[in-house]
C-alpha cells in the first residue's frame, strides 16, 4: 500500500482515551499530527482536546476525517466493536486508510479485521505494546506488530513517537501472538516479584534496602523495579487494570489450548488475579497481586 506519513499531513484518528490512549495520542499530537478523538467517556479526552485534538461521537467519525485510525481499547469485544461495528472505523473508511489496533486482543479477529479492512481498500496491522502507565508516559513502550511490512514501515514516524523498541514480527495477528508471549512472562514474573516482597516483609526486612541488592543482579525485572516500589509504598493505581490482565491471560490460554500446549504457570497466574478481582481488586493495577497473596498467609500488608 502507497503510504505517506508526515506530520501536518498525515491526519490521525484515535480511539480510547484511557490511562493508555492518552498518553499516546498526546505524544502524536506533540510530534505535529492533526487528530481526531473519540471515547465512550468524553471526559478523558479533554487533555487530548486541550492539546488541540478534535472530539467526535464515534469510531465512525474518527474514520472520516482521518488517514491513520488508532485504537486501544479494553477487550476484544469493544475492539470488534470499534473497528467492525455499524459505526465502527472501518465503516467510516475510504481507499487508503490504514487502522492499527493497539489493544492486546484475540490474534483471530486481528486477521479478521485485516481481512475485511483489505476487502475495502483499507490497510490493518495489529500493534499491542509493553510497558503500561510509564512507558506511554515516556514514549517508551516496545511495539509488537503485525501486518504487511509495507504499511508497517510507513508508519515508522508514528511507531517512533510512541515507542523505543518497534519490531514487526509477522503477518496480521503476529503482534498479538507476540503480545501473549509478552503476557505469560509477566503473569509467573508478577508471581515471583509479590511473593519476594512478602517474604523480606514478613522477615522483618527493609524492602528498600533489599531492593538494592535484588533489584540489579539475576533476580532484576521490569516488574520488580517498576512496580516492586509502588507495591512498598502501598501505591495500587493502575498501569495497567487487573481485569485487562485477566482478559490477556485468557486469551493466550485459550490459544495455547488451541495448540495443544500445557502452561500451568499462566493458568496458576489466572487463578491467582481471579482472586485479586473477587477480592474488589479488578479496577487497580497488576501489583494488586501482592494484596491477594498477603491474604493468603493472613499477612496484613502495609508496604515499606
């Protein structure tokens, strides 16, 4: 697909305006691109509006008075919903348009989408990220994407505004399956990390001074040093929700069934976050984790 993007060009559409959206779009914005934003909640697109984006009433919408139309948003029904519905972004669409969907979602509907957005003319690449709250804050997220390399690489000014490690991994849906590899790391890693703390905490330790011994040798994680002291600091916000979590993990459990794979760490993972969820959890970040294990061993958690 002929493509050229280039800020004050180039328009962007936008879907989803959450604790991720936001940021991301912001950063487009910033780089010199006209957007044009849509979120089922108005109110969280008025940073974006304030920056100078344009609010509109639907995926639809977006699709109409843009060239590029982003989208993250929460599960694969609203993704289905945003792109494929009556007034989705595709229906909005002309020859030329190019939709990326940033949401971590099923890699079936990513070749859905792509195959229904080629029957008109229109480009797909699905291009879930890493990194959640401080990543997008900082431009900083890896961006695992999939799709055809044409379009990818056209659409290398807008992945660099957003991201630091841009990869494309394959044809539609090889993001996504990139995205569960991601999601099964960090479910047993998530384990480890909360099970750690507690352990230092239970023993009397100084986390923080234990953090300092841990933190950078074999041991070391993003996780850990990202959101190890947040877990200390009994700071439970969101980078990233815990019922998106489960959402993720069901997927790539649904799709490791569907290759015949065996994963009881994910599945253990999955149990686990059901817990924090049905412990009124679902809405604060991963790290909640930590609380659910505390109840487990009748540990009253109050951090550093």
């Amino acid at each position: 697909m002929a493509l050229t993007i280039a800020p004050g060009t180039t328009k962007i559409g936008w879907i989803g305006t959450g604790v991720m959206g936001s940021s991301m779009c912001g950063h487009l914005i910033d780089a010199g691109y006209s957007a044009t934003v849509y979120s089922r909640t108005k109110s969280k697109a008025e940073a974006l509006v304030a920056k100078g984006a344009t609010w509109v009433d639907s995926p639809k919408a977006v699709a109409e008075a843009s060239d590029v139309i982003f989208g993250i948003v929460g599960f694969p029904s609203d993704v289905r919903e945003v792109f494929l519905g009556e007034s989705g972004a595709l229906a909005g669409s002309k020859e030329g348009n190019v939709l990326v969907d940033m949401t971590t979602s099923e890699p079936s509907l990513a070749v859905e989408i792509y195959e229904a957005a080629k029957a008109k003319g229109v480009g797909s690449v699905d291009a879930p990220v890493s990194g959640g709250d401080v990543g997008a804050k900082n431009a900083a997220l890896s961006i695992m994407i999939g799709g055809e390399k044409a379009t990818v690489d056209a659409l290398q000014p807008c992945w660099d505004a957003m991201g630091k490690t841009i990869v494309h991994q394959g044809g539609a849906g090889a993001g996504q399956h990139t995205k569960m590899v991601n999601q099964t790391l960090i479910a047993t890693n998530m384990i480890g990390v909360c099970e750690a703390l507690l352990y230092g905490y239970k023993a009397g330790l100084d986390l923080p001074t234990v953090l300092q011994s841990v933190g950078s040798g074999a041991a070391g994680s993003w996780s850990l040093s990202n959101l190890g002291p947040r877990i200390m600091d009994n700071n439970f916000d969101p980078g990233f929700f815990v019922e998106h979590f489960i959402k993720d993990m069901g997927i790539a459990l649904a799709e490791a069934k569907n290759m015949g794979l065996s994963l009881p760490g994910l599945a253990l993972g999955h149990q686990l976050y059901m817990a924090v969820q049905a412990q009124g959890h679902g809405r604060d970040g991963t790290h909640a984790l930590q609380l659910a294990l505390a109840s487990l061993s009748g540990v009253d958690w109050k951090g550093r």
